[in-house]
C-alpha cells in the first residue's frame, strides 16, 4: 500500500467538540426520597444530565437539612448532596396532593423513594396505581432490607448496613472493638447500586421501547455485602471468618499503614511478588525477594508479622519526603494518607479540576466532588446546589397547567 494512503487510513479522527448534554440527558427523575441514600442516586444520574426534581413535603423537614456540616443559616450537607436538582414542594398524604403527584408523575421515567415497605401502598400510591397513569414508569425503592422478609419493616441507617452486612466486622483493631468510619459510608454505596440500577433499566428501556415498568427492590444492608464479595467462600471452603486486623491486609502482604519518622502515615501495597522485590529495592535489601519466608504472597501472608515489622522499621527512619522519594522511584504504589485539606491542594486534583464549584444562590459557591466518571464529547457545567423546599413550583406544576391562583390555594391548604 502507498504511504500516503496509509497515512490516510491510519489518521485520528477529530473527535466533536464537547457539550454539555450528558448520557442521560432527556431523563426526567423525580426524587421523593429522604436523607443521602436514595437521593445521592437521583444527585449521580444528575451529573450525568438526567433532569431530577427533587419532591419535599411543604415543610423542607428532611432530616438531611439539620445533618452536619450546617451553619446557623444553612444545611450545607443538603446543598452539596441534593445538587443540580429542582425543587418542588407537597403533601402526598392528603388527597389533593395525591392527585397532583399522578398528575406529575404521568411525564417522569423515573420515581425514586425509600420509604419503609408499604408506605407508598398505604398513601394509595402503590406500583398499580402508578403504572395505570404511566405504564413504563421505573421505580427505584431504597430501604434498608428490602421489600420482603422478616426484617422488611424495620428502619435502616448506614451504621446499620455496615454492622449487619459484615463490614463493619472487619473495621478496627484485631482484639478491640469494631469501628463505624466517620461518614455514612453504608448510605452512599447504597447510592451507587441505586443509580447503576436506574442506567441498568434505562439501558434496558432503550433496547425494548415497549416493555413495562419496572420495580426496583435496593436493600442497602444487600448493597453492603455485595462489596464483601469473597467473604461467602473463605468461609465455606476454608472454614475461615475474615475479621478485623487493623489496616494491616490479611490476604496479601505487605500491605498497611506505616508511620514515618516525621509522624505522617503512608499506606504501601505490595499486593505482588514483583512489587514486593521493588519494595526490597527501595529499602535497599534486595535479598528478602529471595528470602524462603518472603518470596511469595501465600509466603509472606503466612509471615506477616517479620515482613511488616521489616517495613515498618524501614519507615520510621525515614522522613515523609525520603519515603515518598524512594518508592517514587521504585515504582511502589503509595501514598501518604490525605485529610480533606490535603485532597484539595494536592497538584493532582487541581490539575484534573477534581474539586469543583457549586453556583449557590446564598453563599456564591460550595466546594464539592467533581462528577465522576469523565465522558468524552461531554464537559458539564457544575451543577447547582439543592434547593430551597417548593422553589420551582411555579415552573414545574405551571407545566401541568397550574396557574398562580390554583397554586396559591393549594399552598394555603398545605398540600404545597
């Protein structure tokens, strides 16, 4: 083949310009849920530029609103996590309101709620009832252990996901008490499996434009222990219950956080035989590679205690700097462990524009998460923060054909 024509069929295309229509653009979710799990679902399918109308009773009583961080003046826990939504306002347990939300409802694809089981059935709201005003209506039902079961009907928090999943079984020190982590991680994960199961059904929706609804059963405490995925096993086969053993990783070695002679904490994974040979390298003793107790991972589980200790004394002579430096250079994975602080002024981070800020209407701008993950031919303007209870009533009942009259009567019977 000539050269030219070569080149011609080997030349990158020039990719399109970015926009900032993103993959779920023209997705309408409205989000009558309450406090971070089902919500931070709706806020994930925002970033990725689902339109999500956020549903509050009249009041603007979610539980979110008095979490911390707040100030005297503002609930910023709900403005960070409710962004990019709109705001409407009502009271779906009066009958008024009821009428109004299947008015509603009728153009969304999606409905997000976690209620306990059988509460949306109580208010005459049941999946029946929906489907008969929008027959391919997706709803998402968060709770903390499902919709059936003898446990359906109890009340979930993230502290009680992490127990009763075995995850918090494995937090803390070997001998001492099980620990909760200082964030509600059991919510947001609960998060993640609600928005991959609203794309999941999308996605779906997509390939059989006419198949039903679907009813969507997230238990967050399931959710937690999908994430332990190799802990059914050990114990079947092996007979083994996996616990705590502080930071130090049981299935792999070395792996652990380590102090340094400048009183910082680095956490180094040597999760294969080569990494671990470069470890040997930077401590500048390359014969433990080949040392009978360490040469292999299954050899340095079985010895966990000598490796680490080895690791760990070579850490304590070390300053932050010559530490970094040293497994920088060997091409160790490590890092020092961040506090907030250091995440945001990491050089990293800046550079990919991590940290964004949210266009407030009270306070300018809120610092937040980027939106993740990054889609190409898609570069989204940062979301707003969440809004004020009721804020766009006008806007989205006026759709419905509502006027000023009709909405200031309903707003003075407390049905918005």
């Amino acid at each position: 083949m000539p050269s030219d024509a070569l080149k011609h069929t080997t030349a990158e295309p020039t990719p399109p310009p970015a926009t900032p229509q993103g993959p779920l653009a023209g997705i309408r979710i409205l989000d009558m849920a309450t406090v971070i799990a089902a919500p931070f679902s709706a806020s994930l399918c925002a970033d990725m530029g689902a339109e999500v109308v956020k549903l509050e009773l009249p009041e603007g009583n979610d539980p979110l609103r008095s979490l911390s961080p707040t100030t005297p003046d503002h609930a910023l826990f709900w403005k960070v996590s409710n962004r990019g939504k709109k705001g409407v306002s009502l009271d779906v347990r009066k009958p008024e309101g009821r009428a109004l939300f299947l008015r509603l409802i009728a153009s969304f694809d999606v409905l997000v709620e976690n209620f306990r089981t059988g509460t949306l059935d109580k208010w005459g709201l049941d999946a029946p009832t929906l489907w008969s005003v929008n027959p391919r209506l997706i709803i998402l039902r968060v709770t903390g252990f499902g919709q059936t079961g003898p446990y359906a009907q109890r009340p979930g928090f993230a502290r009680i996901f992490e127990a009763m999943s075995g995850f918090a079984h494995l937090t803390g020190e070997s001998g001492r008490s099980p620990q909760h982590m200082n964030y509600p991680l059991g919510d947001v994960i609960a998060g993640l499996f609600g928005a991959f199961a609203i794309s999941t059904a999308i996605a779906e929706r997509h390939r059989h434009p006419d198949a039903p609804g679907r009813e969507i059963d997230l238990a967050a405490t399931e959710a937690m222990f999908r994430l332990l995925e190799a802990l059914p096993v050990e114990h079947e086969v092996l007979g083994q219950a996996r616990s705590r053993s502080g930071s130090r990783a049981t299935y792999t070695a070395p792996s652990n956080m380590y102090r340094t002679a400048d009183g910082h904490w680095v956490t180094i994974v040597g999760s294969s035989d080569p990494i671990f040979k470069r470890i040997c390298q930077a401590m500048g003793q390359p014969a433990l590679a080949h040392d009978t107790r360490f040469a292999t991972t299954p050899d340095r589980v079985q010895n966990i205690d000598e490796i680490d200790a080895i690791v760990a004394g070579w850490c304590e002579c070390q300053t932050l700097a010559e530490l970094s430096e040293a497994l920088t250079r060997g091409g160790v994975p490590h890092s020092k462990v961040y506090a907030v602080d250091d995440v945001m002024a990491d050089p990293h981070f800046i550079a990919r524009e991590a940290i964004i800020r949210l266009p407030d209407p009270d306070l300018g701008s809120l610092p937040a998460p980027a939106i993740v993950p990054r889609f190409s031919g898609f570069k989204p303007a940062a979301p707003r923060t969440g809004p004020a209870a009721g804020e766009h009533n006008a806007e989205v009942y006026g759709a419905l054909g509502l006027g000023s009259e009709a909405l200031e009567k309903l707003q003075r019977e407390g049905v918005i």
